[in-house]
C-alpha cells in the first residue's frame, strides 16, 4: 500500500511539473536604439501577449503559449508576432498531439507570403531583412523549449576619414575571481571594436585573457602599447592598454601614488600615447581611476584627477595638437555631480555631445550580466578633450558591446560595463 501511495505521488508530481512548464515563452532581445511595438495576429485562446513595446537594447518577455491546454489533436496553430514592415515577423507553429504539442519556429518578411523554412532545432539561426539582422534560438528549460529572438543593428564598416578620429573605450572586466565567462569574452571582443581607429581598454588584468585579447586585436590593430605597470611586486598591474591602427610613435606612464583599500593592489593610472594618422599628430592618454563611491575614496579620485593633470603638464604637449584623454574614471556623472564637473575643471577639459539613446555605462537594468535593476545605474566612462581649438567637432555614444555566438548566448554582453564611442574632427595641422 505504502509503494502504491509512493509511485501515486511521485505520478502527482511529476504531471504538477509537467503542467508548470507545459508553455514555450518567446522573449525579444532589443539590440537597437529605437523602441520596436509588436502585436500579434489570432489564437489568442492559446497565447498570451505580455508587453507590446520593446524599449531599446533591453531583453523583453512578450509572450507565452500554452503546450498543452487548449490545444485540439491534430490542429495547427500559427501565431505571428508582428513588429513593422521594416522588420521580420516571428512565425511560431505549433501541431496539437495526443501528449501535448510540437512547435517550428521560424522568421518571415511580412511584406510577402512565403513562410520558407521552419526550424525545430536548437541551433542559433540567423536572417536579415533591411537595416537589421536577426538571431533566432529555442533553448532547453526542463519543460518545453523557449524562443529568443535578437534584433540587431546591422554592423558597417566606415572609413576613417582625414582629420578625424574615432576613439572607443572599454572596461574589459578581466578580474581574477570577480570578471565572469572570461575565458569565452576575450575572444570576441575584437570582432565588436574592430572598425575604431584607437581602442583604450581598461582591467585587463589576467595574462592569459591578456595574451588571448593582444591575438584577436592583432587581426585588426597593428600597433599596440606596452601595459600600464608599476614593475613592483603589486598584485596587479595596471591592467591599461591602448590599441591603434596607426602607427604609435611615443609612450610614457603614471601609476598613482594616491590610492585607497583594495585599489591599492593594483598599478592604477594613466598610460600616453602618442600616435600619428594621416600625418598629424593625436595625444591620447587611457586611464582608470579608483573605485568605490564613499567620501573617502571619491577625495582620492580628485586627487588622482591632479596627479593626471600634473602628468600631462610635464610632457609638455604642443598646446595646438589634439589631446583626449578617456577611461574608466569611476565618477558618478548621476550620483554624484559636483565630481563630474570637478573632473573637467581639474584636467581642464570638455565633454563632447552624447548622442544615442543610452546614458548609463555601467546598467544593470539593460547588462545581462546582472538581474534587472533600477539601482546602480551610473555613467563611468568618459572620452574627454582640451579645448585647446585644436579640435573643431565631437559627439559620444555609449555602447552595448554584445556577441551573438554560441559561447555566449543568453548573456550577451562582453563586460559589466558598456563602451564609451567618440568621434573627433580636428583642425588640419601645417
């Protein structure tokens, strides 16, 4: 009687768990900077529609099937999710069986009638249709598979242009026992930055991401710079590195003397660069500062920011060529104000337009890498310059590096932060 009631409620159980995941939930994946509207065609006895607008470069749950209730044997349900003409439409097709359902998946341009080639595999299938191009996946949940849709901006490659240059800077996240799936980031993160003239990054700390990072880079950048190192016994280095496509004529470094806790392992500071495109002259400095937001470790930042200035002083720069000076500053522009502006008063430099719909470099609403969040929402990364009438125009964006590879899949993004972008036309130099 005992093993009867046993197998019974093991039974009870097991059809319980069944009924919990007897649905397929279709998430969107919004890698663009225009909020997309979806709606959905019928059967809607069988679907349910949960948001309806995709707000920019966020990850979004916009609707459930049923699996298993509601369906008829033998009847096929096509639900379309809609979301412009200028987009491609997700075709879902789910056949009613005896035990449940069987889905295909595909994506379809809603501007004909051809449904082509459905999917019932778990592969990442991708499609293109206008300005944008598609990632399609089902993922295993214990219960009946999922679908993620990603919606990207096609990537183009623009050539640099004469009196311009096109910096972009990034905290890599390369932290021993802190930085998360680095050994499948370092690899893919040339692919994302490779059509910048110069890239600064930043907590490039492990060398065997180091080693992997310099390989991918060197496809696509011919020159790189020495790494910011102090050549004591700290713990860390400086973790600062600078790649460019031109040629890099000279170098110099300082490591801070001011730091604070656990800051102090590592050779923070700032590492020049001094390259040449197009015959003119580019001074490029590529910081980090300290972390941590009590009052304590933002004094030390101010005086870190006067260390810098003083840096630059001594190099004495030719006061008509362009100087950029960009990094993970960790100064709170939201949070905290009066230090972003005591940031540009100290160096002495301007803050170029920031053009695009993301505001926050380090988002743990929009980064996959944490679980959404209002709090914490912070701009710490800058590309600034002295406004010395050496550079005429410049504009910013902030960056959502993400790969859309296998390795990586369901979490995206390269780094807990985003990438600074910026854009700068000089004064062309006798």
């Amino acid at each position: 009687m005992r093993n009867a009631l046993t197998i019974v409620h093991i039974i009870t159980l097991l059809f319980i768990s069944f009924n919990l995941h007897a649905n397929t939930n279709i998430y969107i994946l919004n890698n663009t900077d225009k909020k997309i509207n979806m709606f959905l065609n019928d059967f809607h006895e069988i679907s349910t529609q949960y948001n309806s607008e995709i707000e920019p470069y966020q990850l979004s749950k916009v609707m459930n099937i049923s699996r298993y209730s509601g369906l008829e044997t033998d009847r096929k349900y096509n639900i379309i999710a809609f979301f412009g003409y200028e987009y491609a439409a997700l075709n879902v097709e789910i056949l009613g069986t005896v035990w449940g359902s069987d889905m295909s998946f595909n994506l379809i341009d809603p501007e004909t009638t051809h449904i082509g080639l459905l999917y019932s595999d778990r592969t990442i299938h991708h499609y293109e249709k206008g300005n944008y191009e598609y990632y399609i996946k089902a993922s295993y949940t214990g219960g009946y598979d999922d679908i993620t849709v990603v919606v990207n901006d096609k990537n183009s490659s623009v050539e640099s242009q004469e009196n311009t240059i096109d910096i972009i800077s990034y905290n890599t996240w390369m932290l021993s026992h802190i930085g998360q799936k680095m050994e499948t980031r370092d690899s893919l993160i040339a692919k994302e930055v490779r059509n910048h003239d110069v890239v600064f990054m930043q907590e490039v700390f492990r060398s065997e991401n180091e080693k992997e990072i310099k390989s991918t880079m060197g496809d696509y950048f011919n020159y790189t710079s020495d790494k910011l190192n102090g050549g004591g016994s700290n713990t860390y280095d400086g973790g600062v590195i600078t790649f460019s496509k031109y040629p890099i004529v000279e170098q110099n470094q300082h490591v801070f003397d001011n730091c604070k806790g656990t800051d102090c392992a590592a050779d923070k500071g700032v590492l020049y660069t001094k390259i040449v495109k197009d015959n003119q002259n580019y001074h490029l400095f590529n910081l980090h500062l300290g972390s941590w937001d009590t009052q304590q470790h933002r004094d030390v930042r101010i005086l870190q920011l006067g260390e810098i200035f003083v840096f630059m002083q001594s190099l004495n720069l030719p006061d008509d060529e362009p100087i950029i000076i960009g990094g993970d500053f960790n100064i709170n522009k939201h949070k905290f104000p009066l230090d972003y502006m005591q940031m540009l008063r100290i160096l002495g430099v301007s803050d170029p337009e920031l053009i695009g719909e993301l505001i926050y470099s380090y988002d743990p609403l929009l980064n996959n890498f944490f679980t959404p969040s209002e709090e914490g929402r912070e701009r710490f990364d800058y590309l600034l310059y002295v406004d010395n009438g050496a550079i005429l125009d410049s504009n910013s964006q902030i960056k959502a590096l993400r790969s859309f590879d296998q390795s990586i899949w369901g979490t995206w993004d390269l780094s807990d932060h985003f990438a600074i972008n910026a854009n700068f036309t000089i004064k062309h130099q006798e």
